[in-house]
C-alpha cells in the first residue's frame, strides 16, 4: 500500500468513484476495525481493494439480462439498459481509481482494453 494522496480537486475522477465505493462497501459489509482504518487513514487493505472492485463488477452482471432467445431479432440482441451501461462505467472507473490510489487489484478485476468506450 502507498501513502494516501491528497483528498483534493486534484483527484481523478476515478479516484473519487473509487473513495465513494469504498465508503458504501465498508458501510454494508466492514467489520468495524476496518471501518475505522478507512475513516481514520483513508486507507484499506488491498485484498478489501479488491473486494470492492469485485462488488463493482458484479452490481454490472446484476443488471445484465439473460441472453435473448435465438429467435429474437438483431435489434433486441444489441440494445443494453442505460443501468446496466452506468454500472459498467462505474465499476471500471472504481477498479481504475483504486488502482491509481495504489491499490494492487487482480488483473481480472480492471478493464481491459476492449472496455474503454464503456
């Protein structure tokens, strides 16, 4: 783990995406050491890093439909729901800000190359 930067208007968008993750995960799920590291650091462990971006990309599968039936037209094979969409921006701006807050995240967790246009 790496110093905390600074809380500023200096930060990444992404940054600060991946600081409101953090505090929503930690208030649903921490135990209360980690609560108090987080609110009194502004720092967390790497493996919770790590289950906060997988929390991020799994809100994406939540929003993903079943695949179309084989007989659905092409229209309704493309179309994707504008939740499902912001999701999947998000959790890639979470895993990209957590990695930029020196967070070590499994390379499954961060967007790859083909999701840069969201």
């Amino acid at each position: 783990m790496t110093a905390t930067p600074n809380n500023g208007p200096t930060e990444s968008a992404n940054v600060r995406v991946a600081r409101r993750a953090i505090d929503d995960y930690l208030g649903r799920t921490a135990a209360a050491e980690d609560l108090a590291r987080w609110r009194d650091s502004g720092r967390i462990d790497d493996k919770l890093a790590e289950d906060v971006a997988r929390a991020a990309w799994d809100a994406v599968q939540d929003a993903t439909p079943p695949p179309p039936s084989p007989q659905a037209g092409p229209a309704e094979k493309t179309t994707q729901s504008p939740e499902r969409a912001e999701r999947h921006r998000r959790a890639g701006a979470v895993a990209l800000g957590l990695r930029e807050l020196g967070y070590h995240l499994d390379e499954t967790l961060l967007p790859g190359p083909d999701m840069a246009a969201g």
